[in-house]
C-alpha cells in the first residue's frame, strides 16, 4: 500500500498565486514543464531555500541603487537600467509612492522608441536625422554626425554635433555643436544618415589660472589636458581643457568667483567679460 500524503490548502489572491509560481519557476520547482508550488514549499520548509526579510534595506541603499538606475539610463544601457529596476521594484521598503510609480512607469516602457533609436544610433556610431517638436511648438531638424547622452545639472542632455548652426549663439568654432535637452522632446522622428561619423565634438583649449584655496582644492575633470602647478606664477594651478560649449562653461566657472581667471583665447575672455558686464549693469543700472 503506498503512503497516503499529506495535503494543505492556500488561501490565495489570484496575483499571488501567479507570484509563487513565477518563483517556482525561477528555482526549478517544476512539473514537467509548469511551475509546482508544492515542490516550492518543500524546498523551504527543508531550507534548501532560504527566505530573508524584504524591509531590512537601509534608505541609502535604496537611493544608491535608484542613482545607478538613472545613470545606466543615461549611459544608454537599458537592459542593464531594467534589471536594477526590478530589483527596486521587489523591495518592501521602496515607500515612496512617487519613485515606486516613476520605477513602475520605467519597467512598463523603459524608453520611448524614439530614445531606443537614437541610442542604438550611437553604440554603432552612425549618423543620423533627428526632427521634434519642443515645448513651445517649434519645429527642430538636426543631421547628426556625433552624439552622446550626458547629464548637465541633474538634466539629460544629447550633446551632439550637427550639420545645422542657425539659431546656435556659441562662437563660430562651436556653433556645429549642440545640447539638446532630452525631456522637452515630447516625440521625435529619427532616421539613418548615409554620412560619416565624428569621433568627438568641436572643441576649443582653454587656459585657466586658479588662485588661493581654489588652486589646492581643485579635482581635475575629464576635459582637462593639463592641470599642475603654473612653471613661473606662485601659488597659481594652470589648467587647460578642451571645451565644447561656452554655455556649460561659463556656468561652471561663474561660482569661482575671483579665484579663477580665463587666460585664453581671448575670444572666450572677450565672451566671459560681457556676460560679466551684463550682470554688473543689472544690478547697477545708473553705472
């Protein structure tokens, strides 16, 4: 006579139902070829699998983890971005409703395809037209023969090099490139260009003169081909760097204040002076 097994009864919603199932799966507990929450259960009640609580992550770990989420976004590396999604999503300490519904929204469409497009436009280097309409209702065309997704003050940017220079204000050497700011992009069409890629932006060398603190607290940035200690001028760091936009430099250098002196090319001192200016007379406007 065989042995009479023994027989519990569940009491289970129907999504989790298909939650045990789907763990069943992950850990093989099978029947044939479909999930077995029975086999489920004896592996846990044997400790062949082990059952750890989902509330006891720290708040920085959470906000670390959704940090490397945007940041592989940015880098255009989804699937990657996707899977540290999911593992957020699992968690039971993700309280905030905002990010858990941001981080929902993402799994259920990680990126418009226009941005899946454009992405795979730069891991194989290939040109590209890129036409949208921005907020305000204008129409943009740009033939593209650069790109790449950066981040400029917590905002994702394409930052890329383009046939087209009207309506761009930066000096003449660098009015092919341009910062297109990615979440005013409501839609976009974007098709191949028979054309060849550029292997980097435009860029001008920049001679910076640091004084005081700011000359010993400095950390060098990637731009930088050249940052040490002045040969002839004490206590003075000079450091030279490629740029590619008067904008984004300008913003990062205005906070040094009196401790940071652009040297050359004149024409970017000439530009820095005048927007000085501009904000010298607004806040003296008799002078």
């Amino acid at each position: 006579m065989g042995r009479k097994g023994q027989s519990i009864t569940l009491s289970l919603l129907e999504r989790e139902k298909a939650a045990l199932e789907k763990l069943a799966l992950e850990y093989g507990c099978v029947w044939g070829d479909r999930p077995n929450i029975s086999k489920l259960i004896k592996q846990i009640a044997k400790r062949e699998l082990k059952i750890a609580p989902n509330n006891d992550w720290q708040l920085e770990r959470i906000n670390v983890l959704e940090r490397i989420r945007t940041f592989l976004i940015d880098q255009g590396q989804i699937d990657e971005a996707i899977a540290v999604a999911q593992i957020l999503s699992e968690r039971g300490e993700l309280k905030d409703i905002a990010l858990k519904r941001e981080i929902e929204k993402f799994l259920q469409q990680p990126l418009p395809t226009w941005r899946q497009r454009i992405d795979s436009f730069i891991r194989r280097q290939k040109p590209f037209q890129l036409s949208y309409q921005d907020a305000q209702g204008r129409i943009w065309s740009f033939s593209i023969h650069h790109a790449q997704i950066v981040t400029h003050e917590k905002r994702q940017y394409l930052d890329c090099w383009a046939t087209e220079t009207e309506g761009n204000l930066d000096l003449p050497e660098l009015q092919h490139n341009w910062s297109l700011r990615l979440d005013r992009i409501q839609d976009a069409a974007v098709s191949p260009l028979n054309e060849k890629w550029r292997s980097h932006l435009d860029s001008i060398s920049v001679e910076l003169h640091l004084y005081r603190g700011l000359a010993f607290a400095y950390q060098g940035k990637s731009a930088d081909v050249h940052n040490d200690w002045h040969p002839e001028l004490p206590k003075t760091r000079q450091v030279i760097r490629q740029v590619t936009s008067t904008f984004w430099f300008f913003r990062e250098i205005l906070p040094y204040g009196k401790d940071c002196k652009i040297i050359a090319p004149q024409s970017i001192s000439d530009l820095f002076k005048q927007d000085l200016e501009a904000l010298y007379q607004m806040y003296n406007p008799k002078h």
